[in-house]
C-alpha cells in the first residue's frame, strides 16, 4: 500500500485501514464485471487498477526517476526565447542589484507602476534565478537542474494531493496518476524552458496549500470527535486546524508570489471541502438542490452530524478573507492599474462583436483540452496567426464547440449521477483542472496570450485523474481485461516520455525551438520574427529579411518586425523604405521607444537634423533611461557642431550606463580634438574604472599623453591596447608616431612596419614611415 509515517499523519489518521464500498461494480449503471460480479465488501476501490501495491517511497521514487527521465537532457539547453529578458538581460538577478528591486519591479525587470509592464509580479521566482546566478552566473546547466529538480518534487506532491482526492482506499490510482502528472509531454514548456519555473514553484505551493487545508479539515473532524466523546484533551502531536490554516494562507500567499494563479489553490479548497470532505455531504446537497430533490435534501440535511455546517462556513470565511487580502495586497502592488495588451497579443479579447468573442474564447479552451487529451501539436507561441478567429458562421471549427460541451457533460453527468466514491472523484478530477485554469480563461480579465502552455501545468492533474478514473469505469463497468488496461497504460506512459524527450529537444536552442514552432504554426508571424532574429544574430542577413518581411506579410502592423527590418535595411544603405517602415512602426506604437530612436537614426543620416532630434527627444520621453539613445543624440550634436551638448549627453549616457564604451570613446576623441587634454585624461581614468579592457579606452588616453609629452605613461597605455588588441594595425601605427617623436627610431620603424603587415592600405603609417626614412637618410624598402 501507498504510505508512510508522513503521509499518514499528514492525510489519513491512523493509515489506510478498511475501506467502505459506497458502490457496487456497477456503480452508477451498466454491466457487472465478468471476472468478480461480488466484489468482497473489504476489497479497495482501486482493486482493479493495473498496478502493483506499492509504499509510498517506492511510488514516490517511481514518479522522480519518470520525471528525470522526461526531461534530463534539457540539462544541455540554452536559454532560449524569454529566459533572454527574465533572466540574461534582467539586472533584477545580478547580485550587485539591491534585493528590494524584486518587489517594485515585475518579472521581466520593469517597474511595476511604468506604462509598459505587464504586471507580472513573480519576485520569488525572480529571486530563485537570482541564487542561480550567484552559484552559477549565467550558465544556463544550473537552471535547468533546478527545473527538473522541481519538477520532480512537484510530481511527488501531486502524488500526496491525487492520495487525497482518490482516499484511503485508492493509493494505486494515486500512483499511476502521479506517474501520469509527471510525464505530460505538456509540461515541457515549463519544465525545459526555464522562465517556466514560476509555474512549477507555484504549483508546489498550492500543493502545499491544498494538503495544508486537507489536514486542517481532518483534524477538526478527529478534535470534534474527541469532544463529543468526552475524551478532549491536548495532544502533543497533533495540530491545532487554525494553525493549518494559517499555514495554508501563507503557502497561498507564497505561491502567488511565485506566480499569479497561485491565488487558485483557495478554489482548490473550497472544491474539497465542498465535495470530498465529510463523504461529499455539502457537495450532494448542491447537486440535490440543483436537481429540485427537496424530500432527499430534508432527509440529508436532518442526518448531517452537528458542527459540521459551522464547520464549513467557519473555513470559507477563512479562506475568503485570504482571498481579499491577497487581491487587494496584488492591487496595492501593481499600482492599482491594469496591463495593457495589443490585439496581437490576444486577438479575440479585442472583438467587437460579443458573440464571435465568446465562440473563439470556447474554441481556445477546446484547443487546451486538445493539448491535455493529445500533445502532438505543441508550440512556444500561440499568438499571431497561430489560432486564426473564427468570424463567420460557416467556419467548421465551430462544431468544435458543441463537441467541447457534450464531452463536458458528460463528464459532469457521471459526477452529478450517484453519490458515490468515483463521482466525487470525477468532480474533484473536474475543479484541478478547471479552477486553474481560470485566470487564463478571459472570464475575470483580458490576458496577454492566445494559448500557454506552461498555464496547462496544475490542470493537468485534474486531466490525470479523470484518465485513471476512466481505466477504473472500462474495468468495472465495460469488463475489459486487467492485462490488456495495464497494457495500454504502459504504453501511454511510454509515449509520453518519448514525447517529452522529443520535445526537450527541441527547447535546447533557440533555432531549434523557433523551427519546430513552423511546423505547427507556419502563419504565426512572430514565430517568423523569432527566425529572423536568430538569423540576424548569426549575420545571415538574407534570411533575416526574408523572415522580417513574412512576418510582415502575415502580419501587416507586426511593429517590432518593421523596426527589426528597417535596421537591417539602414545598414545595407536602404534608407527610404527604413524610413517608412519605422514611421509606421511609431504611428502604430506611439510608445515604441526603440523606433524612434532608429527613426532618428534613420533621418540623421539623410540630413533631417530637426527631425531626427525630435525623434530621439520622443523615444526619451517614453523610455527615461535609454543610454543608447542618449548617445546617438550626442553623435547628432556633435554633426550640427555643438560640441558641449554632445559632451553633456554623452555624460548622461555613461552615467546611466558606464560600460557604454563608444560614449566614452567619442567624449574622449572630443575633448583632445579641443585640446582639453587634461579634462580628456580624467575621462579616461574615469572610464578606464568601469571598463579596465577596453583598448579603444587605453588607446586614446595614450594620444592625448603623447601630446603632452608624457611619453612613458604614452607607451604604457599604447602596450596595453595592442595586447588587448593586437590585430588593430592603427594602435601600431600610432605607437610608432609616439616613438618617433621620442626619437627611438629603431622602434617607430619596427611599429610602422608591423602595422602594414597588419594593414597594407593603411596610408598614415606609409607615410610616416617614409617620413621616417628620409630623416634616418634611408629609402623605403
């Protein structure tokens, strides 16, 4: 049997025990079993489960080594997709960053209260990646282990929750739900891509928080007994169910922190209060209510045990007052604003017409079940395309609607049939995975996604269950064979962790990850955006075009494409159709800093002074903090010849960011073309702080000591910029111009020399040299 000292204590009270049969083998209608028409009063309702008795380590240990073997090899993954802006280029995680950033900023990095966050306030996860890179910096191995080590504890604890929902006398369906839980090809997304994280730490959580507030009902129920049995007294061992409760708000509280619908688990409770404590009783009397059975009701509600509506209304208040304060702490916290999203983001929130809305929204939730019951067609993003709207009434994919609500029904009918042990099973299987699921719904709130994946991660387990109580109703209820059940068990789950492997896979890079995302959603313009980026960082310039200019024609106001396009076509000298693709970008975005900034760019170039100050002046306004702007805006000062507002804003550039080397660069070239050498020399020393590596730094301060005739300080700075950079035939070049007018001939010919090898075209150091030449009464060779 499935046990444990601490699980016992934790869920049953004393173990397993005899179970008592509320059903027969038909249960609720149909045939009995061919094989046992008499079922034996003490044999378990799970008896007939292909599966071994096991203990609770040994199950446990079945559900880990089955979740490792899902997803190990994502060990050798990249970060990949978003794991770029929440981890790679989020300072949130740098130890030099102060911790109280995690709790004004959101996931990605930005503060909460600015226009532009999507409010996702995740600061534990946040703070889990920030000992990620303490131990490790940013070695992305350390971050998957500790995706898969959380994985596997999840699992196991979707084995103590799937303990409670089948009961005492159902430890084998527990096991093979867990093992099923733990190999869904569907968490793939969560567990091997790492932002994924705050949906397994969440899910712990609310683990937590269910199993908390199992055991804060079990013992009310064992302290009213002693009471009543005039045998109350304190027990050293035993927990008091305020305490329990409390416990269950705090994991609530933390599983929020770790990611929004962590806020479910108190649906979650009140599911199971509701319908799996006390035998159901509060859950037969919704249902006979709904039913209009109002003798049953009278008989059910005069046989109910004294307390045990108090009870019930005591905990709701608990968990209702938890819920009011977690919400309004969310709002306080997120400014008491919305997130905006763009139509792109979640086409059919942005509908007009009512009707169309809810049909797309019911299509989407037929898609996620799709995923559950068959996870071939898995994608990193849904959005753009992906999930075309249905928006006419000859669309086929409407009669998706009515196949999604009859198998709903029918579902819910056996939950609703009979008060028996598998109904409230079947209705428990129900509220895992519905009340998850709703904040992704659109019922409550607009949400920033088509389909996600990740979201799908504690639903599931309501889909784990329902699959085992099925295998339960085909053998007791259609008579198939035991052996041929176990069969197809083991080759469901065999599947499953063939499909995971296969899909971890394709998470391990990011070209990888963007090609499979083609083959499920080949209309999905950011998808081809993805390409185009992977190709532009790669220099495959062709490519990213032509993947800029797909996602462009799936998508016709994609502005991040524009913007992406029209960089690539600036560099290539395409000014016009740059300018005209990042105008539009601007019209469509008003708040896309990033296009101004390349717009002015843009208009700089082809001589629009005014314009392009605008611009950069706009994408200022809308993103404060934005050094690289504030260094193009100098480079334009500096072109229309006022050189203090170009020195001014490159400082600001640097302040704002002091590893921006060609701000510092310019400021330097600057001040010695004044003959501010002294102000120069400062500036470099300054920079030279931040970045001690940098031999464009070393190179210029060693100019301007040349000038003043500091000649040793000179060559010092003019050794450590060609040993940083050797292959620079300049720094050589330059070096020689310093020996020569040291006089140290021999060494500025050897320099002059070198630097030819390095740059044969390079026409000062040849003329220097021939300069040289003639002063030594020599020829050039």
């Amino acid at each position: 049997m499935v046990s444990g000292r601490w699980c016992s204590s934790w869920l049953f009270h004393g173990g397993r025990g005899k179970e008592v049969n509320e059903e027969r083998d038909h249960d609720g209608g149909g045939r009995h079993s061919p094989q046992s028409p008499h079922r034996p009063s003490h044999e378990t309702w799970d008896a007939a489960i292909p599966a071994p008795d096991l203990s609770f380590p040994l199950a446990a240990t079945i559900v880990c080594l089955c979740a490792c073997a899902c997803f190990l090899n994502s060990l050798s993954g990249d970060f990949v997709f978003d794991d770029s802006e929440a981890i790679v280029n989020n300072n949130d995680i740098r130890s030099e960053t102060p911790i109280s950033n995690l709790f004004r900023n959101d996931f990605w990095g930005t503060r909460l209260t600015h226009p532009s966050s999507h409010k996702s306030y995740r600061p534990l996860t946040v703070f889990s990646f920030r000992l990620n890179y303490r131990w490790g910096g940013l070695n992305p191995v350390s971050y998957h282990a500790v995706n898969i080590f959380l994985h596997c504890l999840a699992s196991v604890m979707s084995l103590r929750v799937f303990m409670v929902v089948f009961g005492p006398g159902g430890h084998r369906a527990a096991a093979l739900a867990a093992i099923l839980f733990a190999t869904h090809p569907v968490h793939t997304e969560a567990v091997s891509g790492i932002v994924g994280r705050a949906d397994l730490v969440c899910a712990l959580f609310v683990f937590v928080s269910l199993l908390s507030y199992v055991k804060a009902v079990q013992e009310t129920k064992a302290r009213e007994k002693r009471i009543h049995n005039d045998k109350y007294r304190c027990c050293s061992n035993a927990s008091h169910p305020y305490a329990l409760l409390a416990l269950m708000a705090v994991s609530t509280g933390i599983a929020m922190l770790c990611k929004e619908v962590g806020i479910t688990a108190l649906g979650l409770c009140s599911a199971y209060d509701v319908l799996l404590a006390h035998g159901g009783a509060f859950g037969r009397l919704i249902i006979l209510y709904l039913f209009r059975e109002k003798a049953k009701i009278q008989l059910l509600w005069k046989n109910m045990p004294a307390g045990l509506c108090r009870g019930l209304l005591s905990r709701h208040l608990v968990l209702l007052v938890t819920g009011i304060v977690l919400l309004a702490s969310r709002w306080v916290v997120m400014g008491s604003t919305v997130p905006k999203f763009m139509k792109v983001d979640n086409p059919a929130s942005f509908l007009d017409n009512m009707f169309y809305r809810v049909v797309n929204y019911h299509y989407i939730y037929s898609l996620n079940v799709l995923l559950l019951l068959l996870p071939l067609w898995l994608c990193f993003d849904w959005s753009m395309g992906c999930v075309p709207l249905i928006q006419q009434a000859t669309d086929l994919r409407l009669l998706c609607l009515p196949l999604l609500w009859i198998c709903v029904g029918l579902v819910l009918r056996r939950g609703v049939i009979s008060h028996s042990h598998t109904s409230r099973c079947v209705l428990m299987g129900m509220a895992l995975g519905i009340v998850p699921f709703l904040p992704a719904s659109n019922v409550f709130f607009r949400v920033g996604f088509v389909i996600a994946e990740r979201v799908l991660y504690i639903p599931a387990a309501g889909f784990c269950v329902l699959v085992v109580v099925g295998m339960r109703e085909l053998r007791y209820v259609f008579g198939m064979n035991q052996r041929v059940l176990q069969v197809f068990y083991c080759l469901l789950v065999a599947v499953f962790i063939l499909r995971c492997q296969q899909r971890s896979q394709d998470w391990l890079t990011e070209k990888q990850l963007f090609r499979s995302g083609l083959d499920v959603c080949p209309l999905n313009a950011k998808v081809h955006y993805n390409m185009g980026k992977v190709a532009a960082d790669t220099n495959d310039v062709p490519e990213a075009v032509r993947r800029y200019r797909e996602a462009l024609r799936l998508n016709t106001d994609y502005d991040q494409a524009m913007n992406n396009l029209a960089n690539i076509l600036k560099d290539q000298g395409q000014l016009e159709e740059a300018l005209q693709l990042l105008q539009h970008a601007t019209l469509l975005r008003p708040d896309f800093a990033a296009a101004w900034m390349n717009l002015g760019i843009v208009q700089a170039s082809l001589g629009d002074h005014q314009a392009a100050e605008t611009s950069y002046l706009t994408a200022l306004t809308h993103r404060a903090v934005y050094p690289d702007c504030l260094y193009n805006l100098g480079n334009l000062y500096l072109e229309k010849g006022e050189h203090e507002l170009a020195l001014s804003t490159w400082t600001n550039a640097t302040n704002l960011k002091p590893t921006l080397t060609v701000a510092w660069t310019n400021m330097l070239i600057l001040l010695d073309a004044q003959g501010h050498y002294q102000h120069a020399i400062t500036t470099a020393h300054k920079a030279l702080k931040y970045l001690p590596s940098e031999p464009a730094l070393h190179f210029n301060l060693a100019n301007t000591l040349g000038k003043l005739g500091q000649y040793d300080n000179s060559e010092a700075h003019f050794r450590q910029a060609t040993q940083l950079d050797p292959s620079n035939g300049n720094y050589w070049a330059n070096l020689g111009v310093l020996y020569h007018r040291w006089r140290k001939y021999d060494l500025a010919e050897q320099m002059y020399t070198h630097a030819l090898k390095l740059n044969p075209s390079l026409k000062s150091a040849h003329d220097n040299l021939s300069m040289l030449m003639k002063t030594l009464g020599r020829g050039m060779r």
